[in-house]
C-alpha cells in the first residue's frame, strides 16, 4: 500500500473536505458584433461567448499544417507558413475539432478509466489543433496563460480530455486557457532507424513543441502573456511535460516560463533494438519495408496496423502490463537521454516547477488476476527485461510479499512507485538542487476522491463547478492553487482563504521549516478531511533503487 509518513507539518482541517478536417468551414457570415473574434494576421478567426461562464471560447484553431502523406512521420511545419487560409474570410473557431486518430492496442491495453469525460467529433489525421479559452471580462490586455497537454498513454486523449472551463471561471479574468492535440500511437510514435532517417522520431512530442512556439507567437493577439506561459500535464501529459522540459539538452529559451507535470508517465523507452523491432513488425504486418511504402496505406489500414503491431508484441520484453508500445524515445536530439539521466545532470529548463501525485498509482494498470508470484514475476520481467538476478532480488527485498495481503498490492505499489510516485520526488530533488530559485519547487500527494491515478481530474481540469467533484471545496482549493502557480508561479498568493499555506519544498531553502519541526523535503498531504504539510512519502530507498537502476527500469 501506499507509504504515508507519520504527519510532520501543522495539520489544517478544511471546513467541507469530510463532506473530419481540423480547420473548421469557412464563412464570409459569421461576423458579429457580440461574438469573440481575433485578427492573427495570417488567418482571422470568430469564436462564441458563454455569458454565464464569462469565457470565449475559440476551437479547432490549427497551429501546424496537415500531417498527411508525406509528411507523415515528418517534423510538423508551422501554420503561418503552409496553409491557404484566405485574407478576406473570418474562420469559424466554434466547433469541437475531431481528435487525433488512436492508434492503440485492444481492451486488455486501453487505459482503466482515469476520469476523461472528453467526447471526441469523430477522428482525422488533419488534427494538429488546439482551442483557446479566454475571459470575457479579462482584468489585463496580458494574462499568464495555461497551456494544457493532454494524457492518455500516447495513445488517445484530444483538446477536450482536460477541460478548461472551471480554471478560467475560477481566475476572475485573470488567465487564459489553451489545450492541444498532438499525434497518437504510431502516428506520433512509430520508431527505428528508418524512421529517422526518412523523418522523425518523437513525431508526436514535436508537435507538442510547435504548439507552444504557436503560443508565443500568436498568443498576445488573444490577450495572453507570451512570457507568463505554464505547461500542465498529467499522466502521459505529464510525460510530456517532462520531455519539454529535458528538450534539446534544456539548451535555448524555452517556450514557456513554469510547468507542472501531473502524476508524470515515466514509461520505459524502447531501446535501438527494441525500436528496430516496432518498425519490423510493422513492416512484416503491413507488407510494407520502407517508411515511404507506410506512408502510401490510407488511414484506416494505418489505425489497425497500430492495433496489429501492439498485439503480436504484447506480452513480451520491453511490453508488459499497464504500460505502453508506443511512446517516446531518446532520439539523440530532441530527446537526448533518458529523463532520469537529464534530471541528474541538470539539463533540464530552469523553471518553477509544481508537481503532484495520487494515493494508489499503480492500482488501475496492475492485473487482479496476477495472484500469483510466478505470473507477477513474469510480467515485472516482462517490464524490466534488463534487470538481472541483483536487481529482481534487491525489488522483492525492498517490497516483501509478506508486507502485502495479496500480489495485486505488492505489484500495484512497486509498478506506481517506478512510473510515477519516484519520479516527482527525482524531478523535485534535482531542480531545487540545480534552479536558480530553489524555493520555486513544490510538491502535492492527494488522497482524496478515487484515490487513483487521475483522481485530481474532477477537481482541477473540468466544466464550470467541477460537477463530477465529490467535494466542491477541494475542488476549489485545489483550482485556486493552480491559478495561484500559473499567475504567480507560487500556489500561495492565490489560494482559496481557507487553504493552508503549501511551503516549498525545501521551505528555507535548506531544507528545514520556519517553526524548526523538521528536517526534510516537504510536501503537501490533500485527503477527503484534511491539508497538512507532510515529509515527502517518495523520499525513501525504494524510490533511490530505481533511481540507481535507471537503464535497466527506464530503457
């Protein structure tokens, strides 16, 4: 089960907390005085208004050309400079754009239900989009902006999977909301040396990448602050986060000024071998052997050969349950190492960083019919098929069956711990270690709602009123405390007034509190009753095993 340390902090009980085609049909008609327009310069769109919510809303906007055909698996290209939009017409920006095409395994590997609610119009390959919320009454002509990327495995999700409705509600005008679609499953994640010769690898993190160099330079047109940019993303999305922060080697300026990567998606990358052996496999499912013979299949033999590759691999080395095929990989370029080596040699951007986790990680992407510790045992080595005799003895000593009441738990807490709950503690540790603000760096467990992986959903990425929430006053705690760190790049200035201070995670930057209590990384403990100020649950050697055995649990 999930570790709890004993409670450090001053505890703070909260009164309420225990109760088709990508750019839209052009209209020279659709101007009018009452509805939200923006002027680009390349491209004028007309968005809608939502009084009640006080938001303008502007959907399917596209921020890179159409990555059809030959430009499959290539580097996405700017809108601004490949598209025929037209001077003289204003584009309808009201409609929900299709999502990104899935290209994922079947029932046995579609990810358990985290929370997304989003309901996708229909599907195309045209789906390089993203949508802009904006205040109504703003209270400046620069708001800090938001930018959400969305979770799923790399393998579904689109612009509606984390709304953003609640968030620009709950900013009385004061920020700006933008999510955006990226390139799934093979589309944006197919790999092996040919692919990197004839295009790219990483398809689908590059196209993360332009949508925010779209961001800054065409945000200020919709009132944003192109300087005043976070990056949120959990799951997948916060895998994501991670990659955008290690881009490159951290080299340049980076396209946003703070980033909170949600329960971040560690999943293992394939390695050279490994990603010889996806592209083989589509090439001998596919009758294919070369990446300009893929390029030629129409979409639908493409979304079932995504389904096909994953199916005849799993299970098996580098494949195992709860994880996923495709993903990113270290591409000697965009992506240089893995994220745990980046982390370690600091090049990654140095930027406030806020970063979360839930209470039971591990539990929706384990196996209840893994009983056993035979199947168990298979599939960790199905997982860590670099991990030798030394590691596997040194796992099971670390996590003993005789710690658990069955295998499901003893495997739920070690997989959450690898994927997820050690890496917020590698990524905070390092960047108080190595930003230039050291007390820029704050850290959250949340036990409340599910309690699973995505829980925070309901409260923090949702409608207006956080409906599907069980506790309207956590939600808005924890709404406040992202506006607070988007705005501020501190989650205090903004909180709800009856939220607790959240202390950085280093308080004094040496690691100890104002009141003396403790020595320690601290962090903040959220459960149905209660916000309290805890030691950091993943500082702990568990968390310094995988830390120290990176190759063989990463790559």
């Amino acid at each position: 089960m999930p570790r709890y340390q004993k409670l450090v902090g001053a505890g703070a009980l909260i009164a309420g907390l225990a109760s088709g085609q990508a750019t839209q049909p052009v209209s020279n008609n659709v101007s009018s005085s009452a509805a939200p327009s923006v002027d680009l310069g390349y491209v004028k769109y007309q968005g809608y208004s939502n009084a009640s919510a006080g938001i303008d809303y502007f959907r399917g906007i596209q921020y890179a050309a159409n990555p059809t055909g030959a430009l499959r698996w290539q580097k996405p290209r700017p809108i601004e400079w490949a598209n025929n939009f037209d001077s003289n017409t204003i584009y309808n920006a009201t409609e929900i754009a299709p999502a990104c095409y899935l290209s994922q395994p079947q029932s046995t590997f579609v990810e358990p239900n985290t929370g997304f609610t989003y309901t996708p119009q229909g599907f195309s390959e045209d789906c390089l989009i993203l949508d802009v919320l904006r205040p109504s009454n703003p209270t400046s002509d620069r708001l800090p902006v938001m930018v959400q990327i969305h979770g799923g495995g790399y393998t579904e999700g689109n612009a509606q999977s984390y709304p953003g409705d609640a968030m620009v509600h709950t900013s009385d005008g004061n920020l700006i909301y933008v999510s955006i679609q990226y390139r799934l499953g093979l589309f944006g994640f197919l790999s092996g040396s040919q692919v990197a010769q004839d295009g790219v690898l990483n398809a689908g993190l590059l196209d993360q990448r332009a949508a925010l160099d779209w961001v800054q330079r065409n945000i200020r047109a919709f009132g944003g602050d192109p300087a005043m940019v976070t990056i949120w993303g959990g799951s997948a999305g916060g895998g994501s986060v991670t990659a955008q922060l290690i881009a490159g080697g951290a080299y340049d300026q980076p396209p946003f000024s703070a980033a909170i990567p949600e329960y971040p998606w560690w999943q293992p990358f394939l390695n050279e071998s490994q990603q010889e052996r996806q592209l083989f496999t589509a090439y001998q499912l596919s009758n294919c052997s070369t990446v300009n013979c893929l390029r030629s299949k129409s979409i639908s033999e493409l979304v079932l050969l995504g389904q096909q590759v994953v199916n005849s691999t799993y299970p098996g080395p580098g494949v195992g349950y709860g994880s996923y095929y495709f993903g990113p990989v270290v591409d000697g370029s965009f992506i240089q190492e893995l994220p745990d080596v980046a982390f370690k040699r600091g090049r990654f951007y140095d930027v406030p960083l806020m970063l979360d986790r839930e209470a039971y990680e591990g539990y929706i992407f384990s196996n209840m019919s893994l009983m056993t510790q035979t199947a168990e045992t298979m599939d960790a080595r199905n997982l860590f098929p670099f991990g030798g005799p030394a590691f596997f003895s040194r796992l099971y000593e670390l996590y003993p069956r005789s710690n658990f009441n069955s295998t499901f738990y003893q495997r739920q807490t070690w997989f959450g711990d690898f994927i997820i709950n050690c890496p917020t503690y590698y990524m905070a540790s390092n960047a108080v270690d190595r930003n230039t603000n050291s007390s820029a760096v704050f850290k959250l467990t949340f036990a409340a709602g599910s309690q699973l992986h995505g829980a925070t959903v309901d409260f923090l990425a949702a409608p207006v009123g956080w409906p599907a929430a069980n506790n309207q006053t956590l939600a808005r705690i924890m709404t406040n405390y992202w506006i607070s760190f988007a705005t501020t790049h501190d989650p205090n200035p903004g909180r709800a007034a009856n939220a607790p201070y959240w202390p950085s995670y280093v308080a004094n930057g040496d690691g100890s509190f104002a009141q003396g209590e403790f020595v320690g990384f601290a962090t903040l403990a959220v459960t149905s009753s209660s916000i309290n100020v805890r030691e950091d649950p993943d500082a702990d050697e568990q968390c310094e095993f995988f830390g120290n055995h990176g190759y063989q649990v990463r790559n």
